[in-house]
C-alpha cells in the first residue's frame, strides 16, 4: 500500500512538472505565434485594428460589375451609405462614395496571405543581407573554431607559467559590455582602414572566450591515459589535438559551431557600426534598414522578421539534442 501511494505521489508531482512547463513555454512561444500570424494578415485588416491571433478577415463587400471590392461604411442615410472603397494593399481608390445599403455585404472569411512574405523579400535587397551573413558567419566559424580548439587545448592539457591567471583574465574580459569596447575598436578599425569592409566583421571575431571555456572543460574531461598512450607512440601535440581530442569532441564542437552561428547571424551592434554601404548589410541591419522603410506596413514588417530568424530556428530544432548532451558531458566545472 505504502508503495503504491509513493508511486501515486511521485506521477502526480512529474505531471505538475509537466504541466508547469508546459505553461510557461506556450507562454513563451505565444509572441513568435503572434508574429508568423501577423505576417499572414492583409494590411487592410491590421488596419482596422484586427491584432488577434487568428488571421479571420471582417469585411464589407460591394459588388459592382461583377467584381467584390472591400469598403468601408463612414455613414448611412436612409437607404444609402457613403462608403471608402479601398484596393488590396488597403489604400483608398474612391472615398465617400454613395451607394444602395443593400448593395453592401458583411463576411467573415479565413485567408491567409502568403505573398506578404514575397513583397517583404522583394522590398529591400535581403538576397544580398542574407549572402552577406552566411559569409560572415562562416568565415566567422572556421576562425573560431580552430583559434578555440587550439587555445582550449593549451588551457587543460598543457603546463605552462601563468596558464590559469591567463585563463581567468579571459573569462573576465566576458563581463564586460560590448559598448564598452566598441568605440576604442572602431578607432583603431579605422587606423587600420578596415571600417566598411569585411575585414572588420570578420577578424576581431576570430577569437569567441565562451567556445574557448566551453571547449577546455570538455578537453579536461578526456582520460589522462589515451594522452599518454599517443605521446608514447610518437604523436605531436598537434597531431593529438586533431586525431584524438577533436573526434572525441564532437558534440561539443557542433554546440559552440551552433552558438558561433547563431551569434553571427544575431549581430547587430558591430555591423551598424563598423559598415556604411547597403552591399555590406548583413540580415538584422538589413532587417533594421527595412522596418525604418515599412514602418507602417506591420504584416510586411512581421514576414521579414519571420524569414529573418527562420534559419536559426531549424538550426537550433535539428541540433538541440546535441546542444543539451554537450552541456551535460561538458559538467561546466574543473
């Protein structure tokens, strides 16, 4: 009896668990719900103050010639009203027009208008944005990971004078704010005359402190003895690194290649600062140019910042197994 109520007690408090999470991460994702919604709704409709979640259309029809157009009534009188009569992009093509009251229809109607994310993609060169952030962040990734895996290996597994002062001055340098540093490096970008080019995206992100302290806590969990058995059989340094530490390393290596992405792809700061021209926009200053230009065209602004994230989202869906036993392996501790 006593271990069937144990048995009772322990499934109830897992499913308030479950539930309780489940709570709070529907109330997480109910803004990018919003959002991808929104980016589905007519202008018109957004308009007319239609914020909800459910892209239903309220709208009043006039028929002339065998054609539905979409108004608006401003007044009725008698049998007649006056009405806006309006085009699809939702700007008004005839106003205060008089027409019969019974030529008027009231519908409520699903639609879902996928060509705001066409219109979006077409209104600023996002083609150009987006090749220059897949540059960036690749270019941006095959630095980090070498420069990290390199000093990540000398942090755990080599001996040297000064390596954990070292280490913990890197560490340190992470609390401080980017708008801290970011003038001083913009005067000495622009000593060098790398201000408004690719150099200045790309080269003083070479080097990421996070993958480093992520990659040395994973390195100083590998058995002493597999290193010891290569050194004995003549491998280099290097030659250990590449054919033991790294294979031994995948999981974590693909966590910190996903957060160097992610972190690429969400710069904003730095790119605004340090480039001038639209050829060197990369997606969230393209993005941010973009809202400034359609500031009033809500569902247009929504579709772009749906396609804008989307390539992170799948990354992160594909990966996240990956990602959390990385951090399980990792331990997070010396």
């Amino acid at each position: 009896m006593f271990n069937t109520n144990g048995k009772l007690t322990a499934t109830l408090n897992k499913s308030y668990k479950y539930i309780f999470l489940l709570i709070f991460g529907m109330i997480m994702i109910l803004p990018f719900v919003w959002m991808l919604t929104t980016s589905m709704k007519s202008q018109f409709e957004l308009n007319k103050g239609n914020i909800g979640f459910l892209p239903i259309e309220k709208l009043t029809i006039y028929n002339y010639d065998d054609e539905e157009y979409i108004v608006k009534r401003i007044k009725a009188v008698e049998d007649s009203s006056f009405i806006h009569i309006f085009n699809n992009d939702g700007e008004i093509v005839r106003a205060y027009a008089k027409v019969s009251t019974d030529e008027l229809k009231d519908v409520s109607r699903w639609k879902f208008h996928w060509e705001n994310y066409l219109k979006a993609f077409k209104k600023v060169p996002f083609s150009r944005y987006f090749a220059n952030t897949i540059f960036v962040s690749i270019s941006i990734l095959i630095g980090v990971l070498i420069t990290s895996s390199l000093a990540a290996y000398a942090f755990a597994r080599m001996k040297f004078v000064g390596r954990d002062f070292i280490f913990y001055l890197f560490i340190s340098m992470m609390m401080v704010p980017q708008p801290i540093y970011l003038i001083p490096s913009y005067v000495l970008l622009n000593s060098l005359g790398w201000i408004d080019t690719y150099q200045a995206l790309i080269i003083p992100w070479l080097a990421n402190i996070f993958t480093i302290f992520l990659l040395r806590q994973h390195f100083k969990t590998i058995p002493q003895e597999l290193f010891d058995a290569a050194a004995i059989d003549g491998c280099s340094r290097f030659r250990i690194l590449w054919t033991i530490v790294l294979p031994l390393s995948k999981s974590i290596v693909t966590t910190t290649a996903i957060f160097s992405v992610i972190g690429s792809w969400n710069s904003f700061m730095w790119p605004l600062v340090m480039t001038n021209s639209d050829e060197l926009r990369v997606i969230q200053v393209g993005l941010s140019n973009f809202s400034s230009e359609a500031s009033s065209q809500t569902s247009l602004l929504m579709a772009a910042s749906a396609f804008s994230i989307l390539p992170l989202l799948l990354l992160f869906l594909f990966a996240q197994k990956r990602i959390i036993s990385s951090f399980a392996s990792s331990g997070m501790k010396d």
